[in-house]
C-alpha cells in the first residue's frame, strides 16, 4: 500500500515542480517589467524637467539680442551702400542639456575645424546655459550639424557687418568686432553718445534702424584711393594720403589713407603702417605753410600785396643761416615770394607781421584745437605756445611745428571762401546749417588775395606739372617738401612731401591735401620734390573727379585775368607808363 500510495503521488510532485518554477518566472518578467518602467520613468522625467529649464538669455552677461542686434546701413551721400548687416548663423550649445558628452564631441568635431577634442569637452562638460562653439558659419554648416540631431546644440542668427567697398572707404568706416560692437572709425562713433545708445535701437527687433548717411561720395572716394594707390608704385613710396573738402559746407568728400586694411577682416587694420594719417598723424608739412603765413600777414593789414622784400641773402640766427632753395638772390615782391617758395622772404612777410601776431593767427584758425570730425582716431598739431625768433622763422615756412592733413584742409577752405571756416564733418550738412556753425577767420579780400597766389604758383610756380595734368579746371595750390626727422636730426634723403590746393578758384569748391611719404624719382628726368609727386597726384584726382562733381573745364585767359588784384594791376600800369 505504501508502494502504490508513493506511485501514485509521483505525478502530483511533478505536477508541484512546474507550477512553483512558472510562477518564478513570472515574478522575473514583473521584475524586469517593472524595472524597465523605472528606468524609462526616470529618463522621461528627466526630459520634462529640461524641458522646463529656461534657456540662458545671456552671454558672458551679455544679453542675447544684443548679440543678435542688428546695427544701421550706412550710405555714402548718393544712396550707395557703405555698411549693412548680413545674417547668418553662429554655433552655441547649452552643456546642461548635453545627455551623452562623448557622442556630442565625436559628431561635433569633424564639423568644427581648427577646434580640439579637449577644448570642445571642455565646453560641454559642464552646468551652463549657454557657450559660444563657433560664430558666423555657414549656411552649409548649420544644415550640416543640424541633421546631427544633437540634443543641447543650436543656431542664432547673428548680424554680420559687411562693407561692400572693401578697402575703399577703411579708414573712414572703420570696423566692429565679432559681436558687431563698432571698434574704429564711423562705426565706432555710432555706439557711442554723440549720435544715440545703438542699444536703444538695436534691442527694439522690431523697429528699423534708420540708415545712416555720410557726406562721402563713394565715387570721389574710389578715384582718389585709386590714385594713391598708384603714386605708392609709381613713386616706390613707403604711405600716401589725402582729403578732399567741401569749402561751403566743412563735409569730407573723399578720405583715404595708404596703407589701408579691409573692415570686412578687422584684424588686418592692426598690420603695421595702417594708421589714418589724415586726421590721426600730424606732420611737418613744410611750404604748403606759406599759404598760411602770407594770409595771415595780409589780413594783419601790417603787409600789402604789393609789398617787396630783400631776399638776397640768407638769415642768420646765431651759427645758423637761412637760405632758399634754388633762390633768386634778389628783391622780391609779396607774389614772388610765395611763386619762388622764398624762405627767406616768407620769413621777411612773417617778422612784418611779428612773431607774436603770427602764433595767434594759428589759434585764430584752429591749429591748436582738436579736430571737431567725428572720427574717434584724432591727433592734436605739436606746436609751440610762444614762438623764440628763430621759432617763428622756421615755422613760417612749415618746420618746427606739425598739424593733420585735415587740419591744413580746412584752413585751406577757409581761405579760399571768402575767409569763413566752418568745421569739417563726416556727414551731410547744408550750407545754410554751415554758416551756423562757421566763422570768420580773415576777411574776404584776404581771401582774395590767397585765390590769387594759389592759382599764380599753379600757372608760373611748382604747381605747374598738377596744372598741365588738371588742365581746364583752375586748380591752385601750393607744395611742401618737407626733411623727415631720423633720430633727432633732418636727414635731407627722406622727404614727407605735400600739396595743399583747391579747385575750381574763380568759384571755389572745394579744397584738397595730398601726402606722399618718401617718393622716389619717377625717371631720370623727374625730381623727388612736391611738385613732381604730390603735385601731379593732385593733377590726376582732379581730372578724374571734377567731371563727377559737375565742374565743367574752362580754357582761356580770362578767369586767370579775373583773379588778379586790382593793386597789382594799378602797379603794372604805372611801371609800364
């Protein structure tokens, strides 16, 4: 019996076995089931939580649509673009997203050229809302990382500033930084207080800026650039120079100075020798201060135009001796000093009018204040408070003492416009708004006076070749050669060289300084004074641009007769009878 009761239990003990190991498998998969629901519970709480972490608004502080803040176009004084923003796309991430660090630096690299495993994981390695990867990429790029499908990488669109003339307008425009923050030049200028905080118009996305317009014309601005860019080669020069004044309304025309650097690659205007040196380099600018001595002297009313004075032999002071270059050894009278470029009869016109009333008449034409144009990049004139006598002698025909070329510009436009100086500008003026801000620094027979001289030394002076070139357009001025300073002494084989001028002088309009730093002949038949260089440069640029100014050519005699004082015809008649 114990036998078939043990046969017979068998199944049922089988039977037991199966059921207790079903049962634990159904606890594993519960388990497991139960596990999985954890994790996934876990990963998607973590998703709503970034989901509802707010992205930071700020780099480094800086608030974001700051970076992506758009700045003005700027156009010269016709409508042509000068400046504009562009948009495109710049790289950020915001590491506290970042859910697999090593996935992100293996597909971000290979996109980023130039960037380090190292210093992407170090990017991304941490708790912050927002870190700059790249900036100003490609459209290609962005689709690119884009298609990626990284979580914590993504796009601004950021305004970068383009300047369409490249190196045209440099120097003048100036550039911004990487954050579209203005670092030299106009653009500089526009962020600060003079005009309006750009913030305060930038930051509102949605008003438009208003356009910015310049008193520049794009046109003028390319020939005279293009004609330095010449003289540099033609003259194997080591800089060239030059502005161009509107002589009613103080506004810069043209502006250029070489060499220059492209805005569009900001770190190209920290290249050596890439300084403006028409507004922040002052200079030694030797004869064209002769212009500015014999005006003085003849508004003083101490000296005539019909005055004479003896240049037969130099003036000593003390062990040094005075002389002209290539002098006539004779009496001369007032316009021949200023013809022949007579040192020593332009220091005979300036003691007439004595040291002290010439050092006065410097202030009295704004040598001694800082340039009121609204470029950043300025420099005040190095000159003396109190002139000695041998001071004020070598001062008067433009050594001892430096100024800008934009300062000779603007007295030169003084001079020739009936003696009223108005401060030089950037942007468009009127000429109704300029004689609300202008002066008057000599009296219109003055002015006179220096038309006369300045288209006299054009016809029968140094300014013959800038003549014979600009023929037709009754251009005057004057030249300066002037010895460069090398360690403390004048070394006569290096020669900054200028001519100070204005056009057309039975009608002025406008007045023009042109620099060549250390020319060469340009032939065996050529020298390397002013005249042969900066002259004939002035020469070219008029030719070029008078037409696109609207100045029409006149030949004959008659405006050149029409310029001579009625004192010097007085004289001539009597002399002949």
């Amino acid at each position: 019996m114990s036998l078939e009761t043990s046969v017979a239990g068998a199944p049922i003990a089988l039977e037991g076995g199966r059921k207790t190991r079903k049962n634990m498998t159904r606890s594993r998969i519960h388990i497991a089931m139960l596990g999985l629901l954890v994790v996934f519970g876990i990963i998607g709480a973590r998703l709503v939580q970034l989901g509802m972490v707010e992205t930071s608004l700020s780099d480094e502080g800086q608030a974001r649509s700051a970076i992506t803040a758009s700045r003005p176009v700027i156009y010269d004084r016709n409508g042509m673009e000068m400046a504009m923003d562009i948009r495109v796309p710049s790289l950020f991430a915001e590491p506290r997203r970042i859910i697999d660090l090593d996935e992100a630096v293996e597909k971000l690299l290979p996109e980023l050229p130039g960037v380090t495993s190292a210093w992407l994981r170090e990017k991304l390695d941490g708790d912050e809302g927002f870190v700059w990867l790249k900036r100003e990429m490609t459209p290609a790029a962005q689709e690119r990382i884009f298609n990626l499908g990284i979580p914590g990488i993504d796009f601004v669109t950021e305004s970068k500033r383009f300047y369409p003339g490249g190196n045209d307008a440099a120097h003048i425009l100036g550039a911004v930084n990487v954050d579209n923050q203005g670092i030299a030049g106009i653009e500089r200028y526009l962020d600060g207080e003079e005009i309006r905080l750009l913030q305060e118009i930038g930051l509102a996305r949605d008003r438009e800026l208003q356009p910015v317009y310049l008193s520049i014309d794009m046109r003028v601005q390319h020939a005279l650039r293009a004609e330095l860019v010449d003289a540099l080669e033609r003259y194997r020069a080591i800089a060239a120079a030059g502005v161009i004044v509107d002589v009613r309304t103080g506004e810069v025309i043209a502006l250029s100075s070489l060499p220059d650097f492209d805005p569009n690659v900001p770190a190209s205007a920290l290249e050596e020798g890439r300084l403006n040196r028409v507004t922040a380099g002052t200079f030694e600018l030797g004869s064209t201060f002769k212009t500015v001595t014999l005006a003085g002297a003849l508004d003083s009313g101490l000296v005539r135009i019909t005055d004479e004075f003896d240049a037969r032999a130099g003036i000593r002071f003390g062990r040094f001796t005075i002389n002209d270059y290539r002098g006539k050894g004779r009496i001369l009278t007032l316009p021949e000093v200023y013809k022949y470029s007579s040192n020593i009869g332009t220091i005979r016109i300036m003691q007439a009018m004595g040291k002290d009333n010439y050092r006065a008449f410097l202030t009295r034409i704004g040598f001694d204040d800082a340039l009121p144009i609204e470029l950043p990049e300025t420099k005040r004139s190095t000159i003396a408070e109190t002139f000695s006598e041998v001071g004020a002698a070598t001062a008067s025909f433009g050594h001892g003492l430096s100024v800008t070329p934009l300062h000779m510009a603007s007295a030169v436009a003084a001079f020739v416009n009936d003696g009223y100086q108005v401060p030089a500008t950037m942007f468009v003026r009127t000429e109704d708004e300029a004689r609300q801000l202008g002066r008057q620094v000599i009296s219109p027979e003055t002015s006179r006076y220096v038309r006369y001289l300045m288209r006299l030394n054009a016809l029968e002076g140094s300014g013959r070749l800038m003549n014979q070139i600009a023929g037709g357009y009754m251009v005057g001025g004057k030249t300066g050669t002037a010895d460069k300073v090398v360690d403390g002494r004048y070394d006569t084989t290096k020669n900054l060289n200028a001519f100070a001028s204005a056009f057309p002088l039975n009608n002025p309009r406008y007045a023009m300084v042109i620099l060549v730093d250390e020319p060469k002949a340009e032939n065996e038949q050529s020298g390397r004074t002013a005249g042969w260089n900066a002259g004939a440069v002035t020469g070219r640029v008029v030719q070029k641009i008078a037409p696109m100014l609207g100045i029409m050519p006149e030949f004959g005699d008659m405006s050149d007769a029409a310029l001579v004082p009625v004192e010097l015809l007085s004289a001539e008649n009597q002399a002949d009878s």
